[in-house]
C-alpha cells in the first residue's frame, strides 16, 4: 500500500495493461476514442478530424482539444449564412483548418456568394497591452509575417479568393466591412482591448445562431480575455459556456 502511495507522489499511476473495462469500448463506433470518455480530439491518424488537425497543427499553437472544439463548431457555422472571421492568426494554424473547412462548406453549397473567411492581424506580434489587465507585452508572438502565413494558409486550399487577409491593428481592420453578416468567428487575441473591439464589430453583425469562440478565456495567462468577454456580455441575453479548455463560447440567440 505504501509502495502504492510513493509511486502515486512520484507522478505514477499503476494499472492492469490489459484492463478488461476497455474491452467494453471494442463493442461500440470509434472504440479508439475512449479515455475514460469519449475524446474525440486525439485525432491523431484516426476520424474524420484527424486530417483537419494534422492541417492546424502544422503552425499552431492551439491544443488538439481546443482544435477539436473549433472544427466542431466551424462545421455546425456552415449552416449559417455569412462570412467566417478569425482575429488573431499568428502562424495561420488554425486559420489553414478554417480555410479548408469554409473551402468545404462553399464546395456544398455549390451556390455563388461573396461570404469569404477574414484573417486579422498584426502578422508582426503583439500591439501595445493593458499594463493592469494583461501579462502579454507588446511584440510577443512576432516570430511570423504576412507572405509566410499566407503561404501557410494556401498550402491548404486551391481557391484562393475564400480567403481575405486583414493587416494592421484591430479595431482599424474592421473599417469597410461595416455591411458583413457573420456566421462564425474564433476570437485568439489574447488581450483586453482587442477582444472587447472584437465583441463590438462582430457581435451585432452575428447572424442569429451564430457562433463566437473565445480561446483565451479561461488561461491564467490572459486575465483580460476574461474579464473582457465577462464585461462584454453583463448586458447580452447570451450567457458564454466556459469549457474545461479553457475556451469560452456563445451562440447568437435569434431575434
Ligand atoms: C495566440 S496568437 C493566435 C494563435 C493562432 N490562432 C494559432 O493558430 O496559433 C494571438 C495573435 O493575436 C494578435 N493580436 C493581438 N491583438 C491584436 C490586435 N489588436 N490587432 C491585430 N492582431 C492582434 C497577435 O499579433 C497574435 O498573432
């Protein structure tokens, strides 16, 4: 028993290798995805998300879970009317899994429309953060360009008119595209001020039951994502869904 309670200290954790329980998962779809749950997002050479991270992984530094999550929710968007926008591109690893999943959509849809997946960022790190509300400084995530992540995106699709990159500082990036409806928007700025310009712009232009997905929100490593989203929506009827990835979500109501 104490051999037990030491090994456990030291970070190990005993098993039967050969777990009879896991046999039960062998009778079901997707048996491999079993962890205790179904866990879909270890796509790693298995399922139909498997291709779509291997994609985001290429040049991301968003986890397989949270990936999951976006592609899931990019895929429900594609029922949805609307341009798709991402604020906060760095590397373009999951802008190159959106840009194939919006390639897709427009491949079924089969019909002509200018809806277009936006791509906004400095493309050269950080603007200037909150001193009090962010521990980001200004110049992280400078290590990318503008021709690499565009070469990186379209790496991944053969048109490349679906696709619409917006240089500079966000909220000035927004300015002619005041007539958009949005379907689908991934917010990964990580900081106060550009998540609260984000929610200006996009919310009001959020088609009803379109999707917003925050994935700074729930990292210690960016108080002001939070508080941002938590003071942008005090006066909306929606309620963000916090996940266990740390992401937060909200669907537009209707009406
Ligand atoms: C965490 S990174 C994005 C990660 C990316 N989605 C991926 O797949 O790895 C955050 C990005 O937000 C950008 N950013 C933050 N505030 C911005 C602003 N006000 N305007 C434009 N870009 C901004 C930074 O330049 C940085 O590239």
């Amino acid at each position: 028993m104490s051999l037990l309670k030491e090994l456990k200290k030291l970070g190990f954790k005993l098993g039967l290798c050969d777990d009879p329980r896991r046999q039960q998962f062998n009778k079901i779809p997707d048996g491999y995805f079993y962890r205790n749950v179904f866990s879909p997002w270890h796509g790693e050479g298995y399922g139909q998300f498997a291709q779509y991270l291997k994609i985001a992984q290429s040049a991301s530094v968003v986890s397989s879970d949270r990936c999951y999550i976006l592609y899931a929710l990019a895929l429900q968007a594609s029922n949805i009317d609307g341009h798709w926008y991402e604020c906060g591109v760095y590397k373009g690893g999951t802008a190159s899994m959106l840009a194939s999943l919006f390639t897709r959509k427009k491949g079924r849809e089969g019909k002509n429309n200018n809806n277009a997946l936006h791509l906004f960022d400095t493309f050269e790190g950080m603007p200037e953060t909150h001193p009090e509300k962010d521990l980001h400084q200004q110049g992280d995530f400078s290590d990318t360009s503008l021709t690499s992540v565009e070469k990186q995106v379209d790496t991944f699709i053969s048109d490349t008119s679906i696709r619409e990159f917006h240089k500079g500082i966000i909220p000035q990036t927004f300015k002619g595209l005041e007539n958009h409806q949005i379907a689908f928007a991934h917010i990964d700025v990580d900081i106060y001020q550009a998540i609260i310009d984000c929610c200006d712009f996009i919310y009001p232009r959020l088609q009803p039951g379109g999707i917003l997905v925050f994935d700074d929100y729930g990292f210690g490593s960016c108080p002001g994502a939070r508080e941002a989203v938590d003071k942008f929506f005090t006066d909306k009827r929606e309620i963000p869904l916090v996940l266990p990835t740390g992401q937060a979500i909200v669907y537009k109501m209707c009406g």
